[in-house]
C-alpha cells in the first residue's frame, strides 16, 4: 500500500479521524509510559529463592527487593509497623499503577465510540445527500458517506484492539507485583519475632 493511497483513505474518514488521531497518540503514548513504569518497579523473580535468606540477614540484600527488606525491618517493633510499611510500599508503586491502567483502559475504550459517532456522521451525510441530489449523484454521495462511516470504524477499532491486549498486559503484570510483595511481606512477618 502507497503513502498516498493510506492518505485517500485517511481523507476518506471525514473529520472524525482527527479526534481518532489524537486518541491513539494519547492511547499509546500513555500505555507506553506505563509499560516501562511497570517495568521498572517490577520485582526481579529471579532472585524469589534468595528472599528468604535476604529477610534473615537485611544487609545482604540486593536491588530494589533489598530496599524494600531493609525498610520494612529497620527499626520495626511490632507486626503492625511491618504491615503498614508494605502497605506504603502497595501505594507508593501498585496504586500508581492501577490509576494509569484505568485511565489507558478508559481511552481503549473511547475508541471505538469514538469510530462510531464517525460512522453516525458518515451515514446522517449519506441521508442528507441522497435528500439533497439527484440523478447519478446520488450513487458517489452514498459511496462517499458509506466510506467515511466504515473508515472511522475501523479505525476507532483498530486503535482500541492492540490498546487492550497492553491493557491486559499491564493488568497481568500489577497482579504480579502484587503477588511478590504479599509474598515478601509473609516471609517478613514469618522471620521476625514480635512480643
């Protein structure tokens, strides 16, 4: 496919693509930014096997699982301070996350409506010309109205579908994180000796 043939097509959408431009570059841009988001507080499952020696001796802790060890140990008394560190820990790096996720997740969801008030423009045109011409006219004003209501629906359809599989990607990887920090969380509490 040419560049000017993906140009006709485009101008084929009508006015509605615009606002579907601007949606997917919000879209992406956004889901980008969260996936490495994700990615960089992302627990390294790798060293899963050195937890447990990691809890029993803080200092030998490495990486971003060595900072959280260290500072749900350091100068805790009771079971209860531990927990509320991990649930600083849950805030400060899952919430976060989840917040953005809706927010992607409500774009993903904007598209297609936003494909079918385009095709809602597209078929009132379609209407409206047929009203207004006559004759042979009539079929190019129905081809052209039909077009821009097809176009903008799969464009808005094609923006949300990749959107959501990153959705559900992120999605994948929070209930991830979630699941390491509640398992360090219980390894903690099962090492320190509270009164």
């Amino acid at each position: 496919m040419t560049f000017e043939r993906m140009v006709e097509i485009w101008a084929s959408g009508g006015t509605m693509m615009v606002p579907l431009f601007a949606l997917a570059v919000l879209l992406y841009t956004q889901a980008f930014h969260l996936v490495m988001r994700v990615r960089r507080v992302s627990l390294p499952a790798r060293t899963e096997m050195h937890w447990w020696d990691w809890v029993r001796a803080p200092e030998r802790a490495e990486g971003s699982v060595g900072e959280i060890v260290r500072y749900t140990q350091e100068g805790v008394r009771t079971s209860q301070e531990v927990r509320d560190r991990f649930e600083e820990i849950h805030l400060a790096l899952v919430a976060l996350i989840e917040r953005r996720t809706r927010f992607v997740a409500t774009l993903v969801s904007s598209a297609p409506l936003l494909g079918l008030l385009g095709t809602v423009i597209g078929m009132l045109r379609t209407f409206l010309g047929i009203a207004e011409s006559a004759g042979e006219e009539t079929a190019g004003v129905i081809a052209g109205g039909i077009s821009e209501a097809l176009v903008t629906t799969q464009t808005g359809l094609a923006i949300a579908l990749p959107g959501l599989f990153i959705v559900l990607l992120i999605q994948r990887q929070r209930h991830a994180l979630e699941a390491q920090l509640a398992r360090l969380e219980s390894l903690t509490l099962s090492q320190l000796r509270f009164e």
